[in-house]
C-alpha cells in the first residue's frame, strides 16, 4: 500500500494519486475545484464529539485521543471502502488541520497500513 498523506491547501501533484479527504467537515477557503478530490470520505473522520472533544483539549491528550480513534475506526464500516482503494492505488489522505504532527489522518494512515499487513 501507498498511502500518503497531506494538507489539502497543499498543491495536487499527480504522485498523489487518487486524492481523498478525511474530514467530516469541508474545509475553509478551498474550493472542490482546486481541492481536486476523487472522494470525500466524511465518514472516517472521527466522529464530532471526539472531534470537538480534542479540539477543546491541551495537546498533551493527543495519545488519549488517538486511542479514541482507534477504537471509532475498528467499527467504521467506511474503512473497508478505503483500504479496497488504498490497495489498488497511490492514496494521498487530505486534512485541514494546522498541525502537520498530531492530526487523525495519520492515526488513519498508520491504522490502514497495520490492517494491510495481518
């Protein structure tokens, strides 16, 4: 699997094959035009409580909130469509989160990866 990952604001590349957003919500400023997606995918995304949770929370819950994500993602029936995908193409997960270190779609691309290898 190929699975990158990326802020949407970032520029599409052709490398990023096929272009997926995994945020619940639209983000700000970007157009679908320029956004350049092949699917959004809103339903990977934590879910809103866990979203607005850590959003209020010190960045010092960043491994209580990934567990929490874990557990969302293990019962997420979406997650099956996206690792059929990620399995017969380059996938580039696109977020709008300011924070390129602690954000959900790397706890997803590291989720998928893990799946991949069992």
């Amino acid at each position: 699997m190929d699975i990158r990952i990326k802020r949407i604001y970032e520029n599409a590349e052709p490398s990023d094959g096929k272009r997926i957003l995994v945020d619940r919500l639209w983000s700000r400023g970007i157009s679908k035009e320029k956004a350049h997606l092949d699917l959004w995918l809103k339903e990977v995304a934590p879910s809103t409580e866990l979203r607005k949770w850590f959003h209020a929370a010190t960045p010092d819950h960043w491994e209580e909130f990934k567990q929490h994500y874990l557990k969302e993602l293990e019962t997420n029936s979406a997650v099956e469509e996206l690792q059929h995908i990620a399995v017969e193409h380059t996938v580039t997960l696109l977020y709008s989160a300011k924070d390129v270190e602690n954000n959900h779609a790397i706890i997803l691309k590291e989720y998928l990866l893990s799946k991949n290898s069992k």
